[in-house]
C-alpha cells in the first residue's frame, strides 16, 4: 500500500465519527428576529431593546385556532445592550437568533445622545449581518415603531423596507444603509452618516393592535420621514425634500426621481430621472479644498401641461437646460445645508484624502472647520431621451 493510499483511508476513517457541526441548532429551537430596536433607558442610565419576531406558524398559514398577529415583540432593559439582549431572550422559549436581522431602528433620542454603542456591539456580535439596513425612528422611539402592525405586508420590518425601496425610486428623497456603511460612517472621524428615518403617523396606541390591519385606511401606519444627519455618532439634524434629495444625488444613489419644470405662458413639465451618475473630484487651492461635483443624468417627459412642441429639437434643449439649472439648485442647496449640520455624510474627505494624499494630511485635523467652507462648483449635463407615447402637448391646440 502506498503512502498516499494509507492518508486516505485514514481521511475516509476518521468522517464515520463526524456526526455533524458541533453547535448546530435545530429551526424549532430558535426565534427568528427581523427586526431590532435599540433606545434610551433613562430610569436606569441603559438601554432598551426591542426584538420583532416572526410568527412562523401565522407567517406559513397553519394557524388553525384563527387569525394571529403575525409578529411578536419583546422589549427589555439592561445597563448595556448585551446584557438587554440576555433579558430580552428570558422572555421567550427559544434563543433569539440574529442572522436573519433585516433591519435595527435606533430612537431619536439615542441617536442625539450618541449611537456608537449600539454600532460597536453589532460589529463585535458574530451573528449580525453587515448587510442589515440601519434606520432612525423620528421623534418616536424605536419600540413604538416596531409595534406598529401593517396591513399590506404582514411582517412590519418588510414593510419598512418596502417602503424605502419605494422611496428611492419614486421621489429619491431616501435610500438604503448598510450595516456595515453605517459603521464606516460613524468611526470614521472625518465623515459623517446620513441614515433615513421612520416615523409612526396617526394613533399610536392602536398601532400595536390586529384592528390596525383590518382597516382599508389604518389608523396608524408608518412612513417615511427624511434623512438624519449624524456627526460624531450623534444625531445633529434632519433634511428632507429637496435637500435630502440633493444629498442623495451628490452621495451617486439616485435611482429615479421627479422634476417639475415650469413653462410659459403657464403649466408646468415633468422630467423623470431614469438614470443619473455622479462624481466627484478635488483640488487644492491656496491650501483650501475645491469639490467638484459632476452630474449626469438622462430622463424622459413624463407629462406636459403647457403648449409645447416636443418635435422640435431646439425645445428638448431647452427643456434639458431648465432641468440641468433645476438640479444644480437642488443639489447647491443640499451641501450648504449640509455644510450648516458641520457633518460631512457627502464624503468629501475621503475624495480631497483619495486624490491629494499629500495635501490631506495637513487638513484632516482641522477637516471639522474646513468642510463647512468647501467651495464647490456643480456641472449637471442632462439628456432627454424619451417624450412619451405622443410627441405634442394636448394644450398646443388650445
């Protein structure tokens, strides 16, 4: 018997006595949790966490005694987050298990407190997923939010998420942050993180209740409330409208948006945004930072409420500079008030640090003052591809 034939059987041996993995778990022992809420405790200078947990057996359909809620939520207390979590796990019959966590709401009030806590316990856990989408509730706290039953998806946190995505492609007022962004964001001492916030509309104690989803207009529902700005961990302000849509469009996560342009005599024109690219470059002046910022963005006519011929190739140009001056306002307008929160969640640090190394390492200790008076100068370069199905307003006649 050779050598090599020797290792082998040696090799096949020693697997009839694998019986497994040595920490595995079967699924009925283990409670999934979608989603989690991190908040103030200030009876006991802590924290409070909030786990919202699927109902497997509502959630699959074999639920014979009738219609359930299809979550449960369970909230508890500690001096750290861990130690609220091990309580929270007490509440329950089976082990909280966090590889499934879509989504971690942090309540304003934490989050203007400081909120690196809560990012060094989820970078430290092994079971996190750096892919969770991280959120701020807005003047609510983040058990309040996870509460809330839905009516259209049955798993509140699937909603949330839903409601985002929707957001990013219908106004681009808000998009998605990873876990593992947010960490970035919030450690990094020369950057900032802007996170989008959910907010509770309507009766907040009927929220929690199954009457809340037997509703064709819920009492309660959640929705979605702007960007929060975060510097230093703490939470420092928040934009909405256009200049959360400007800070979408300067951090390159625009998907699609809406452009109202006016027209003469009267009426008004909308550009949908189907595409849009931005970059960044930096240089140095005098020692003072110089940001450029570079959009390009193709859309189509989406309506046309004005007497307009579309046919014509001098007023598509026309239509492409109002909309390229429109943007530009938008997005100027975003970075000063940016600029005016003092925290820099547009990245203009690392692009001045990527491109000039050797100047970077005279302004980063002073980066908190010079941010707030960057000079910026914004090209927007627009193209209208498409007018829809006609190509003449149906005002042109009138």
């Amino acid at each position: 018997m050779s050598p090599r034939s020797g290792i082998l059987i040696l090799l096949i041996s020693g697997l009839i006595f694998i019986e497994g993995c040595w920490d595995y778990r079967e699924l009925n022992e283990l409670s999934l949790a979608m989603a989690m809420g991190v908040d103030k405790d200030d009876d006991k200078d802590g924290f409070r966490v909030t786990f919202q947990i699927v109902n497997p057996k509502e959630v699959a359909g074999r639920n014979a005694t009738g219609r359930a809620v299809p979550v449960a939520v369970y909230s508890d207390t500690g001096q750290t987050i861990f130690e609220a979590i091990r309580k929270v796990a007490l509440k329950g019959s089976r082990r909280i298990n966090l590889q499934h966590l879509r989504i971690l709401i942090m309540g304003e009030s934490l989050a203007r407190d400081g909120v690196k806590d809560v990012f060094d316990f989820m970078e430290r856990d092994h079971e996190s997923r750096l892919t969770t989408r991280v959120y701020i509730a807005r003047g609510n706290d983040a058990e309040t939010v996870l509460n809330t039953l839905t009516l259209i998806d049955e798993i509140p946190a699937n909603a949330i998420l839903g409601k985002v995505k929707l957001s990013e492609r219908a106004e681009g007022e808000n998009y998605e942050v990873r876990l593992i962004d947010a960490i970035h964001g919030i450690f990094r001492k020369t950057s900032g993180l802007a996170v989008s916030g959910i907010t509770l509309v309507g009766n907040a104690q009927t929220g929690p209740k199954i009457s809340n989803m037997q509703h064709t207009s819920t009492p309660a529902e959640l929705d979605i409330a702007g960007m929060a700005i975060l510097k230093d961990g703490k939470l420092t302000g928040w934009l909405k409208g256009d200049n959360a849509r400007g800070v979408t469009w300067v951090n390159n996560k625009l998907k699609s948006t809406i452009v109202n342009l006016k027209c003469k005599p009267k009426g008004k024109i909308s550009i949908e945004t189907y595409h849009s690219s931005t970059k960044i470059r930096t240089d140095v002046r005098h020692g003072l930072p110089i940001i450029h910022i570079t959009i390009r963005q193709t859309g189509k006519v989406a309506e046309a409420d004005c007497p307009i011929d579309l046919t014509k190739s001098s007023e598509i140009r026309n239509l492409e500079r109002k909309w390229e001056e429109e943007t530009k306002h938008v997005v100027v307008d975003a970075v000063e008030a940016v600029q005016r929160l003092k925290s820099d969640v547009l990245g203009f640090g690392e692009a001045v640090e990527r491109e000039r190394p050797r100047a970077w390492k005279e302004m980063k200790d002073s980066w908190e003052d010079l941010f707030p008076a960057c000079e910026t100068e914004v090209t927007v370069k627009s193209k209208i591809m498409r007018t829809g199905m006609r190509t003449k307003s149906s005002m042109s006649n009138k």
